[in-house]
C-alpha cells in the first residue's frame, strides 16, 4: 500500500467541518491548520491517534463502481490514444481495469513500476512517468480532488495560475503586467517587483505534513460517498516512493550532472514528489495555495501571483518588499518546511522590466524569452528531422499541436515578424500537409490529411467502415 508512516492526526469528537484541527508533522510538532482559509501553525504540542494503514481483508473495504474506473480511463486516454503506452494498454484494458477495482476496493492497491529519464531542456530535470494503470488511478483522484480544489483557489482570488482549466503561463504573464500598472497609476508613479522562488519545491514538500493537509481538507470539503476510497489512495500516492520501484530510461551519467537536490534518488524518504506525475501537480498547487493564504491574507500584499513554484508581487515602495521578504521566508521555513531560493530573488523598478513564465514584460510590451524561443527552434529542427525521414504524415497532429501551442502563447505578444521568422524554417514536406491561418497565427492539418474529418464525412455517407481498423468495426 505504500510506506506506512509514524503519523498521528488529533480529530477530536467535537471538530466541525471548517474548525482549526491539530494534526502531527513531525514527532517534535503539532500543526494546526485551517483549510477553509489556508492558515497553519504550530507550539509545540503532541497530538494522539495513529494512522492505520488499511490491510486487505475477504471482503471489500471501499464500495466503489467499476463505472467509476471505466470514467477515469477515458478522462486518462484524452489526447494519449496515439501514444505507445494508450495502444500498449489498450490490448488488455479491460482485464487491467477489473484487476486495479478489486485492488481498491480490496484495499491492496500497490503502484506498479514507473518510467524514470532526464529531460535536458529547459534545464536538465528528472522526471517519473507512472505506468499506464497508475495514471488511471491518478485521474480517478483528480476527478474528485480537483472541483473542491478549483473552489480553494477561486476563493483566494484566482492567484493561482498553473495546473487549472483556463489559466496557465499566458494568464500568470498577464496578470503581472495588470499588477505593474495598477500599483504604478498606468506608469505615472513608482512601483518595485519582487519576483521569488521557492527552492527544489517537489523535491523538499514534506509528505508528512501534505498529507495531513489533504486529509483535513478533503474531510471538510468533500461530499461524495467514496471519501474514505479517495484519502486511501491519496495517503497510497504521497507516500509511495517511486524511485524504489522504477526503470530508469536515460544514461545513468546524466544523474551525476544533476545536483543532488533535485533528485528522489538522494532525497530523504520522507521528502518529496515525483516530477511528471499528475497528483504530483495538483500537491504543489494545494501546497503553494497555503502560502498564498500567507502572502495575501496575513502580510496584505493584494498585488501577487504564482505559477507553481514562481510567485511575484507589485508593491509601490521597495522598501515594503524588503520588510516582508524575511516574513515569507520565515513562514516557509517554520510552517510549510520550504524556503525562498536565495539565488533567485529579484527586486527591481518596473521601468526595468522583469522576466516573468516565460515573458520579458515591460510598460506597454511584452516579449517572449530567450529560453522560449531556443525551445522553438529545437522543436522545429526536431519535426525538420522527421520530415527528412519521410514520416510526417505519422507526424502531423503532434507536429500542429506542438507549434500551435508555441504561436499561441507568441501571438499575444510583439512576436509578428519572429513567428514569420521560424515559419520560413520549416521543412517544405510538412507544407503538403498544412497551412497556416492568420498572420502566422494558427497552423491547421489539411482537410484530406486529416483523420478526423475524414472520418465524420464518411460517417455521414455512411461509408467509415474503410477508416477505421477491424478491431474496432
């Protein structure tokens, strides 16, 4: 079931939904936190009764529907079915379904092994990517966690700008240009950025102290019947150590150029999350909403946003961003057992400008970053590569979908005569197969390459039989 842990979490009868509860971290402290507002602190106290691990048992624990697995595959397999682990899968699915459902509700559900290799760009970085069946169980999470989730991070004012439906870099990007001219009067007064970040976040979050915030929280928010399934596969995914039970993809020599805290395979047991994982995101979005709390609530700064582990604020003098910088390192150190990277803290007039997600943002423009664009020009050496080959055609939808997220992010800044630029560098084979729309706006797959279209017009004629392969006719 995952690596027990010496937990203890102090629910006394009388604790209502929305109340301060004492829950335990660590053995030398008591933590008490209000998940309707996001507060927590700690004096020193012990709190009493244990966490027990749920054991398997003849008869099933969790009485949840098979429906509810079959939901999460197709939540999982969206925008996937082209990918070798989908169509790997896909020959067995459901037999592996049936087998992970009596595995919950049996209460013996156990991670299988993941997938572990290093990414290069933008930085060097270890990722984990879970085994097929474990995504699933990932997305049967999400799907209950994240609308009680959605609810928190409304309720903060949206300052929260990554892993949510409708926000994202572009949003983070925006909303610091909106900050920088209302705190400066549209330019007209003084106004400083503070522009911070928190140091090897998913790799130092305490899986102690996370999961007893998740308990609180889904306890107090949470209405479905299946609660109790939903916290044992919760506590199952924060403990479990995927760098125990993994297949490492990448040369082991590349281990050696990572610093040490950047990876699970040093890290302590008790600290961290995996890179790559889904639940892994929505944990760093749950923990970063408790300082945001912090920072908007306690310390009064209106004028913030974050973006996973990248926060910043707008504040009218500099020195009210000196004040409160020691305050939020504080309350990350003692509260949340994180800290501000001590390299990566920027102070500056906003007449400088600031590299913000991704963007360079100054009064009355925005430019994309030079990272941003190194990213393009590999990824269109990388599809130029492919089309030399001759396998575009196999190619295509990942190829669109790649650029388009690339010049939809570009578009929204002075990037015309750039994305002309780099669309003048891409290989002539992939011209028979798209166009663009626009001013180098959107590129969009050719109606006869295009599977989908293809297939609705067929079906309209009555005539899909010829499109679609025999297993599924």
């Amino acid at each position: 079931m995952g690596e027990q842990s010496d937990l203890s979490i102090g629910h006394s009868p009388g604790d209502e939904p929305g109340k301060t509860k004492t829950v335990n971290a660590e053995s030398s402290n008591a933590w008490y936190v209000n998940m309707n507002n996001g507060n927590v602190n700690t004096n020193n106290k012990n709190s009493a009764g244990r966490v027990r691990p749920v054991s398997a048992t003849d008869k099933p624990i969790y009485d949840i529907p098979l429906s509810s697995i079959i939901e999460a595959y197709d939540d999982c397999n969206r925008q996937k079915r082209n990918t070798d682990g989908y169509i790997e899968f896909s020959f067995n699915y459901d037999t592996e379904l049936v087998a992970v459902w009596e595995s919950i509700r049996y209460g013996h559900y156990e991670p299988d092994f993941s997938d572990c290799f290093m990414r290069k760009k933008p930085v060097l970085r270890e990722v984990f990517a879970a085994a097929y069946i474990d995504r699933i169980v990932h997305h049967w999470i999400d799907l209950r966690l994240d609308p009680i989730l959605e609810k928190r991070f409304q309720a903060q004012g949206n300052v929260s700008k990554n892993c949510r439906i409708g926000e994202g870099c572009l949003s983070a990007v925006m909303r610091m240009d909106e900050m920088i001219k209302e705190v400066s009067a549209n330019y007209t007064q003084d106004a400083y950025i503070f522009k911070g970040d928190l140091k090897s976040f998913f790799m130092s979050m305490s899986k102690s102290l996370l999961w007893e915030m998740i308990d609180i929280f889904v306890r107090d928010n949470y209405k479905g019947d299946d609660i109790e399934c939903l916290l044992y596969l919760l506590r199952v995914v924060i403990f479990h150590q995927p760098q125990k039970k993994c297949h490492r993809k990448s040369p082991l020599h590349l281990w050696d150029k990572l610093p040490k805290d950047k990876s699970l395979f040093y890290n302590e047991p008790e600290r961290g999350v995996a890179i790559g994982n889904l639940p892994s995101q929505k944990f760093a979005n749950f923990i970063g909403s408790v300082f945001d709390y912090y920072v908007t609530v306690i310390c009064g700064i209106k004028h913030y946003v974050r973006f996973v582990d990248d926060f910043g604020f707008v504040m009218r003098f500099k020195e009210d961003i000196l004040k409160n910088i020691p305050l939020l390192n504080s309350y990350l150190k003692e509260q949340l057992l994180l800290e501000l990277h001590p390299k990566k803290i920027y102070i500056q007039h906003f007449s400088k400008g600031v590299l913000f997600v991704g963007a360079f943002i100054l009064p009355n423009r925005i430019y994309i970053s030079n990272r941003v664009v190194g990213n393009i020009y590999d990824a269109v050496s990388k599809y130029n590569k492919i089309a030399k080959e001759g396998f575009c055609e196999a190619h295509i939808e990942t190829f669109v979908a790649t650029m388009n997220s690339y010049y939809g992010l570009m578009r929204h800044f002075n990037t015309y005569n750039l994305r002309r630029k780099i669309g003048k560098l891409i290989a002539p084979e992939w011209w028979q197969y798209i166009y663009v729309e626009g001013h180098w706006e959107v590129f969009v797959i050719k109606s006869e390459f295009n599977f989908k279209k293809q297939l609705k017009k067929q079906i309209r004629k009555g005539n899909a039989k010829k499109y679609l392969t025999p297993e599924i006719c």
